[in-house]
C-alpha cells in the first residue's frame, strides 16, 4: 500500500492515537475520532489482523510544498503575531499586578491560557514561529519568558497527547513557575556578574518561595504548585532544592524544566539563575542564541539533567532545524524553514530568502529538502541584520 506506514495491532494505542486505522487503502476500521480501546485491539486479533496501516507521515509532510502553503503560514503568523503581543500585554498587567501590589487575577491568568491553546490548535508552525521574535524591551524580559516557557510546555505537552484539562493546568503552572521570584531582592536578581555562594543560596530559595505562594495566594492544587519546586531538580538528582531524582520528579515540572532551559538559551539574559557568571559584551548583553541552539542544549542535557522521553519529545517538535530558523545552503542561498518532514528532521521545507550574494528575494521558491537532492545545508544563519532584514521585508512584510 503506497503512502501507508505498517503497524502492528498490539500497537495501536501506542503509537496511532487519533490517527485513521486501515485494514487496506479505502478501508478505515477505526476512525481518528474515535477513541481507541482494549477491546478494538482484542476484536482486531479475533479476526486474525495483526498488521493495520496509517498514512504515512512523510507523505503527509510533503503537503507543504507550495508558495500557496507558505503564504498560509505566513497569514497565520500575522495573525497570531498580533494575538501573541497583545497576550503579552496581558501577561505583564497580571503578573505585574501581583508582583507589585500582590493581588491576583485568575480568570485573566485563564483567559492567557485559553488563547494559548487557541492559537496551538489552530496552527501549529506559526505559533512556533512566535518564539523567533527577539525584540522586546528588557522590562519585559520577566513577562516574556514565563510567556514563552509556558508556550514551549504546552506544546511539548500537546505532542505528548496530554488532556485538555491537563494542559490547562500545565500552562498556568507553567506561567507562573517563576513567580517565586518576587521574593528575592531585586538588587540581587538585578546584579550583572557572578553571584557570591550566600546570593546564590537566596536565589535557589525562589523555588520553595514559589510553591508557597502558587498554594497560599493562588490556590493551586498540589500538581500545579509543584511545578514551582520542582522546575530546577535535574533527572540525575543533582538539581535542587530537594535533590529528587527521574520519577521522583512531577510530569508537569519535568516538561517546564526543558521549556525553561530551551527559552533561557534563546533569549539574552538579565538575571543568571547559575553558578557561573554571565559574559557580556559591550552592550552588556549576553550572546543571542536561536532556537537551533536550543535542540541541542537539551539533546546535549538529556538523562543528566532532563527526563529523556521529554527531552525526545522537544526534538521532535522543534527537529533539528526548527521552524523560524534560516538556514544556508550549499549554493550560498539562504532559506526559512516553515514546515518540517517528521521522518527525515535535517531535510526541513524551506522558503528562499536570499541569493547567493546574500541579497534578500522576497518572492523565492519553496523547497522540500527531502525532494531535492542537490541542495543541503551548511549551517545556520546568525547575522542579527540579515535576520530582521528577513522579518521586515518578508514575515512582516505589509
């Protein structure tokens, strides 16, 4: 059967949750929308049908082919760009609220959430797309990060097939898994150079602050407060406070602990949560990095400090060359990944950017990788001014 991908009967549950069921090309015996059961399976091997068949997903990836696809995407991401920033807002008057004068707003923390959700059900790529955007006011770097850590959770949390009860309150622990933050003294959170082992130890205390005040002021149960404790315990147990260790650790903290790590390599630091001290350069940042740096710090910190089957997951979302990244070729051209393949990750669909010279092409072809065999990537691109070159005249192009 061409396009379909085997699978064994005993398998289903496992590996083919809200996917069409084949017993042959025009013949579905269990529909995606319908949930799978014990007894689906038990029924299946009474009738001697050990092997069923699903789409292949290769072959659903290569839908993304055309101009018209990326067109789509990039309709999409206005839309939710604008939703994204405005979300953003949202999240610094709550936040801000409560960290100035204490006070709580539960069914706005839950309207952020929803839209979240919203905007993940909806599209997918473009809502990955928005964690490329860089350019915010460092006031906003608080707001912003327990913003994007709560959009990476959820979508790690959505590709694992959690509930939609369950995502929501993984979300709203994971917005708010720092709040313990506003119980160490700002001149210490504020201080641009190594910590000394006493300011360290207050920092390390944000955590314990945290599930207190996600119990006491929010009224979270204990699978939400948790993940304030837990977000820093590392999957070997050398993390803190409690030194707890794999499945000792809760679900939920375990997917925020890669969500706050991936969105701690992506953006410029203003306060370091480390032993080590922060290298500035001379505008007193940190080296930006890209969400390609991301993948490979947590594929580099699997097992030692991140649950692997959640490390696994992250990859897989954000593959090797993640969506908003772009890419150089091997003929000098440059290209926006916009889709992946999810079975060939280093082959991602690419829209070009740029010729060979390095000139910006508005209206350039799109590429699936996996269907071109003559053109590969080198590397990707970091040149800060090509970047916004490429957000201005093309992602945000009137």
């Amino acid at each position: 059967m061409e396009n379909f991908a085997k699978l064994k009967t005993q398998d289903i549950k496992s590996q083919a949750e809200r996917k069409d069921i084949y017993l042959d090309d025009d013949f579905i015996a269990i529909s995606k929308y319908i949930k799978i059961t014990d007894e689906d399976i038990n029924r299946l091997k009474k009738w001697d049908i050990n092997e069923v068949f699903i789409k292949d997903l290769e072959n659903e990836d290569a839908t993304h082919n055309s101009v018209q696809d990326f067109e789509k995407f990039l309709r999409e991401y206005k839309v939710f760009k604008n939703i994204y920033l405005n979300i953003i807002k949202q999240t610094k008057n709550n936040l801000g609220n409560f960290r100035h004068n204490n006070l709580v707003n539960m069914k706005e923390l839950n309207e952020i959430i929803d839209g979240l959700l919203d905007i993940m059900n909806r599209n997918l790529n473009s809502f990955i797309e928005l964690l490329s955007i860089f350019n915010f006011n460092k006031e906003d770097f608080y707001y912003v990060r327990s913003l994007n850590v709560a959009i990476i959770s959820l979508i790690i949390g959505k590709q694992m097939k959690l509930s939609d009860g369950i995502l929501k309150k993984l979300g709203l622990g994971a917005i708010l898994y720092d709040i313990g933050l506003v119980k160490v003294p700002e001149k210490i959170l504020n201080k641009q150079y190594k910590h000394s082992p006493e300011e360290y130890a207050e920092i390390k205390k944000h955590t314990v602050y945290g599930y207190k005040l996600m119990k006491s002021n929010f009224r979270f149960e204990e699978e939400v407060a948790v993940i304030s404790l837990e977000h820093h315990e590392y999957f070997n147990g050398k993390g803190y406070p409690r030194g707890i260790s794999g499945n000792e650790i809760h679900l939920y903290a375990k997917i925020v602990a890669v969500a706050h790590e991936a969105e701690k390599v992506m953006k410029n630091r203003r306060i370091a949560i480390d032993e080590k001290s922060l290298n500035f350069n001379k505008n007193n940042n940190v080296e930006k990095k890209l969400l390609f740096d991301a993948v490979r710090h947590i594929i580099h910190g699997a097992k030692i400090k991140y649950d692997p089957t959640i490390s696994k997951v992250f990859v897989s979302i954000f593959s090797v060359y993640p969506i908003g990244s772009v890419v150089i070729l091997n003929d000098n051209r440059k290209g926006l990944v916009f889709a992946t393949n999810t079975n060939f990750p280093i082959r991602p669909i690419i829209k070009i950017v740029s010729d060979n010279s390095g000139n910006i092409i508005e209206n350039g072809e799109v590429v699936n990788l996996v269907e071109n065999n003559q053109i590969f990537i080198n590397g990707i691109d970091r040149d800060d001014k090509f970047l916004e070159e490429v957000d201005k005249k093309i992602l945000n192009k009137d």
